[in-house]
C-alpha cells in the first residue's frame, strides 16, 4: 500500500537557520507518532535543502524536495541548478509545473516535458503540477487543461518503476494562497479524472501513482480531504510554514 505523501512547500521562505528549526521542531511533534500509512516530503527554498537533509539525516519516514530544477546537466544556465546538483544536497524529489513557475514564470507544457523527462533521466523523483485557474472551471475548461497538461508532460514516459518515480497534485488554481479550499465534490471529480487519464497513459501502473490535493490545506480540513477517494496525500503551502500547524496536518 502506498504511503500518504504530506509534502511541505516552503516557497521562498526560511533562512538556513530557520528551516533547520522548523525542521526540528516538525519532527519533534510528529517523528514518534508518525502513523505507518504517513511520509513527510520538506520541499525549501535550494539555499537550505542541505541543512534540511542533515538536520533529517537518516530518520524514516521524512524526505526532502526541491521546488525547481532547469533540465541540463550542466551549461550556460546562469541562476540555474541541475538535477545533478540538488541529489548532491540529499535531495530525492522535485516539483515541476507548480501554478507559480506556470503563471509567474511562464513554464509551458512543452518546456515542462523537458523537466519531467529530464529529472526522471538523472534520477530525481518527480512531483508534477497541474491545475485550472477560476476563469478556466467557470468556462467548463477543466477536462480539457488537465489533460493537455497530463498528457503533454507524461505520453512519453516508459519508466517500469513509474510509480514509486511519479506524483501528481492536483491544484486548482484559485485555491492557492488564498484560503478559498474546492469542495469536497470538486476534489473527488478532479482527483478521479486525473485518475482515469493516468490509466489511459500507465495502464494498470497508474493505479499506484499518488494523487495529491494542494490549495488551501489547513488544519481544520486535512480529515476530509485525506479520506476522499484517489487523495493520496497533500502539498502543503502556507500551512506548512509553522512545525506546529503542519505536524496536526500531517497527522491529521
């Protein structure tokens, strides 16, 4: 049985000294009661994903992640970082196609398949975003923007241990930062659409790929959205900032 992914994006937040704490604390509240069905991923900011895996060293059950990665072994990529680089820190994972790097810094899909095939290639594990924006649901869009940015990412990936390399997480949107959560039947429709494309392109692996819920996640809605169907976890944004917020979500 796959365990639950409780990822935890700290965004451009956190000094060294300050995810190291954090870090300490989270597993401090969480570590001795961290249910069997349960993994921590910390995803920080690069200039403390070093001090994040030391301060986890070898503790089971808590991993890290980065938040971006340019898909090249190394070059002219001035401000960039490599796949390469960031297994060197202890790093094991990587999100791809966050709405931010969508929207801020204008990743297309096309560019995004770079990425995902790219860091599978050197050996990160890959956590790829997808969403639709508010105007997006309202025109009836939402079939439409995950499968473009599902299938554009993921048609030619043949890896036999896909499901242990891939998570999806589902993030509408207009839920991020904003504390707007999508309801629960929302959810349920996303994450089983998500479901059914991912069969369409795995085949019987897609049943093992983790679906994470991201938008909004607090404290006081983990319990319901943690049991819906094809919810296999959560990405975390601003609740995960606090040890103390982010472990109730965690064990939630």
């Amino acid at each position: 049985m796959n365990k639950k992914c409780m990822a935890a994006n700290w965004k451009m937040f956190k000094t060294r000294q300050e995810a190291e704490e954090t870090t300490r604390e989270l597993m401090s509240l969480t570590a001795a009661k961290l249910p069997s069905d349960r993994e921590v991923l910390l995803i920080p900011p690069f200039t403390a994903i070093a001090s994040v895996a030391a301060t986890i060293g070898s503790k089971t059950g808590f991993g890290v992640g980065a938040q971006n990665f340019y898909p090249a072994e190394n070059g002219a990529y001035t401000g960039e970082i490599s796949p390469d680089m960031l297994l060197d820190l202890g790093c094991s994972w990587a999100l791809v196609g966050h709405s931010e790097r969508r929207h801020l810094f204008h990743e297309d899909n096309e560019f995004l398949a770079q990425k995902v095939r790219f860091g599978l290639e050197r050996g990160l594990n890959i956590i790829l975003c997808i969403g639709e924006t508010l105007n997006e649901r309202k025109n009836g869009q939402l079939a439409t923007i995950l499968n473009k940015q599902l299938t554009s990412a993921l048609s030619d990936i043949g890896y036999t241990d896909i499901a242990s390399r891939l998570v999806v997480a589902y993030e509408p949107v207009w839920a991020i930062g904003t504390g707007e959560v999508a309801r629960t039947e929302d959810i349920r429709e996303a994450h089983d659409y998500v479901r059914s494309e991912l069969k369409k392109i795995f085949s019987s692996a897609a049943d093992s790929i983790r679906i994470l819920y991201g938008g909004s996640v607090k404290p006081d809605n983990i319990s319901e959205i943690i049991t819906l169907d094809n919810v296999d976890g959560v990405l975390v944004g601003g609740a995960s900032l606090q040890a103390e917020s982010f472990s109730r979500i965690v064990l939630g």
